[in-house]
C-alpha cells in the first residue's frame, strides 16, 4: 500500500499528467480592494491568470488606475474586459439593447487601453465565443437565451473572444469566500475526475478581486489555493492557449 501511495504521488507531479489537467485562475471585477493581494501573490507564485477588469471601476480612483497599470505590467497576467459598467447589475435590462451591450464593452477597451482581439468575459453570463468553443449560458431559459444571443454574436464580431467559466470559488454577500480551500480543491479534484468541462482537461476558475482583501486573509488564501494544485501536479495555463 506504501509503494502504491508512493507511485500514485509521482504520477500526480508528472509534468506530461499535468499538463492534461490544466487550470486557468480568472479573477472577475477588478480593480477593487483584493486586486492588489491577487497580483502580489500572481508575482510570488509566478503562475498565469486573467483579471477581467470592469472599467467603471477602473477609472474610479488613481489607486485603481495604478493597478491596472501593474497589471498590464506583469508578464504573466492578462487584462480582460468585463464591460464598463457591469451592466449595473441589471442584466435583463442591460441585454435587451445589443447596440448597448457592445458600446459598453468598446468604452472598457477604450478605459482599459485594451485592443483587438480582446479578451473578455461579459457580465453575468456564462458564454464562450472562441474560434473553435461556442456555448451559451445553460441556466437561462431559452426564451431569455434566444433574446440574448445576438448580443454575444455582435460582441464577439466587434473584436472579442469570450470565455465564461467551469467552476466557481463562491463567495457571499459581502464578498468572503464560501468554500474553505481545502473544500475548493476537493471539488476541484472531482470535477477533473468526471472531466466535464467545455475544453476537455482545462478548467478555468472563476474567482472575484473582493474575495482577496485583508479582511479576509485573501493574500494567505490564495497563496494556499495555488500551493496546493501545484502539488497536485496541475498545471496553469495563460489564458491564449485556452482554445488551442
């Protein structure tokens, strides 16, 4: 039993099994308090993410001006667009106008100093247009889906590639995690186990810049989040070689 605990733990940290588990870290609504937790610990880790940033709230504060520069700045972190205004959160509302949705995501690029192709995530939908994906958002109705696909045809025609999500480190209402690491990486391991994600053996984890704030040990959480995969033998993947 010592011998076979042994090989399984090798095979886990094998770079050819790793790299059939990849796991792309996106980081939703930045910049806010968080972001700068994220890219200190990006930094350390030295591991690829995606912040998909809102411009809104970009252009809120010099501070977080600053922090999209430092972002922009370091080689393993891309910049996405989450639109502008993050359709306010009122997202019926906001995809009924097709000419709005796509001049939102425009002034984000514009805000963001962002071109094309661009990467981004639209808000509150879980929708991939990539040259090889397409998938719509499975928890709408198909009415409300059938109203809103135009809208990710036009976005993505206007110079976007968009990605939605597999997973999710939930958090609630003020923004604190909901699963515990530990917790996260057990669904983590299951879900790769079944390995029903939109690209076969990559995932990518959505998370959000508020998850991350001192308040709550974001900076120790995440550090922990990365160790661990990474000693599970996963890979990180940078977000253009996604829809390879």
């Amino acid at each position: 039993m010592p011998l076979l605990l042994a090989l399984l733990t090798m095979l886990a940290a094998f770079p050819a099994y790793a790299a059939d588990r990849t796991i792309y870290l996106t980081f939703d609504d930045g910049p806010l308090n968080g972001t700068s937790n994220i890219l200190d610990v990006l930094e350390a880790q030295q591991v690829p993410a995606t912040l998909f940033m809102v411009g809104m709230h970009a252009q809120a504060s010099a501070g977080n001006k600053a922090l999209v520069r430092r972002a922009k700045a370091l080689p393993l972190v891309t910049v996405g667009n989450h639109s502008y205004s993050h359709a306010n959160n009122r997202y019926q509302h906001f995809y009924a106008d097709t000419e709005g949705v796509v001049a939102d995501m425009l002034r984000a690029n514009a805000v963001l100093g962002l071109a094309p192709a661009v990467h981004a995530r639209l808000p509150g939908r879980d929708v991939f247009r990539l040259p090889s994906t397409s998938k719509n958002d499975t928890s709408l109705g198909l009415a409300q889906e059938g109203r809103e696909e135009p809208d990710y045809e036009f976005v993505a025609a206007s110079g976007f590639y968009l990605y939605g999500w597999d997973h999710e480190w939930v958090h609630d209402d003020t923004g604190k995690p909901v699963q515990s690491v530990d917790h996260l990486v057990s669904e983590i391991d299951h879900l790769f186990g079944y390995g029903r994600f939109v690209k076969r053996g990559k995932m990518i984890l959505l998370m959000h810049d508020e998850m991350f704030q001192d308040g709550f040990d974001g900076k120790t959480k995440l550090t922990r989040l990365i160790t661990a995969l990474k000693q599970r033998g996963y890979a990180f993947g940078t977000i253009q070689s996604y829809d390879d």
